[in-house]
C-alpha cells in the first residue's frame, strides 16, 4: 500500500507542479477612419513579465464566427508590457472591407502572461529526477512477504 502511495505521490508531483501561466481575455473598443481600424484596450501588467497579446474580431450575432487580423501593429504580440491603455492599428485591405459589413463586431484581445528567464527547466530536471528514483525504489525494493526460498542443494566443500 505504501508503494502505491508513493507512486502517485510522485506522479502528482511529476504533472501537477509545472507552472501555470496567467491568461486573461479582454473585450476591446474600437474606431474605424481612413481604412484602419484603431483598438483600444486596458492592460494590468507586471514589470517582471513579458506578455504575448493576440486579437480577435468576434461577432455577437454568430458565436461562431471569428477573425484573426493580417495587418496589425501596435501593442500587440510578445513583450514587456506596461500597464495601461494600450492602442492597436489594424490596416484593412480592401478584400477585408467588403467582408465586414454590420454592427455587431468586437475585438477579444487574449493577454498571456509569460515567464522571462525562471526555473522552469528546473521542475523538469527534478521531476525527471524524482521519477527515476521512485521506478528504481519500487523496481529494487522486495515485498515484505518475498523471502528467499531455502536451496535444497548442500554447501559445496571447501577448497583445499
């Protein structure tokens, strides 16, 4: 029972302790003029952290729809963020124009925090570590009701 124990002891500690970064979504407004579209958005960020931000066009109307846009610049992708309001230029091709006709757009701007640096390579060392010693612990231990059977065969005679 101990064993058993100690296995998934072990294997808890194997998945459940690499680190889980923070992902945060925001709705973004919006203004449209002279074939851009002009974003805006509110971000809390941590010095300490590089973030990778992506957007999305979504509409309210048909949950299924979704766009990624081509053409962005601005605060948008991996860096060190500041917080604050922040402000993405999205340059629309003609094609894209034609695309979007309605009212019921919004922006979903997915913020991801993201680790500079860290010990993350730390956990995989020890987990890898920690596993190779339990599976040789419970490879190489005997089960308290294994005994050595006894031999029937005599002792050989000592050499002369």
């Amino acid at each position: 029972m101990n064993r058993k124990l100690l296995f998934s002891s072990i294997l808890f500690f194997i998945f459940f302790t690499i680190s889980n970064y923070a992902q945060q979504t925001t709705e973004g407004t919006f203004e449209v003029s002279d074939g851009k579209v002009i974003i805006h958005y509110n971000l809390n960020a941590s010095p300490d952290y590089d973030y990778e931000i992506n957007v999305k066009l979504k509409r309210k109307g048909n949950s299924s729809f979704e766009y990624v846009p081509d053409d962005i610049s601005g605060d948008v992708g991996e860096d060190n963020f500041t917080s604050g309001r922040k402000t993405i230029t999205w340059v629309l091709t003609e094609s894209e124009t034609s695309k979007f006709d309605g009212d019921d757009f919004y922006f979903e701007i997915n913020i991801k925090e993201i680790k500079s640096g860290g010990l993350s390579w730390l956990y995989y060392a020890g987990a890898a570590v920690l596993g190779g010693g339990a599976a040789a612990l419970l490879l190489l231990t005997k089960k308290a009701d294994e005994t050595t059977p006894n031999s029937s065969f005599p002792t050989p005679p000592a050499r002369p």
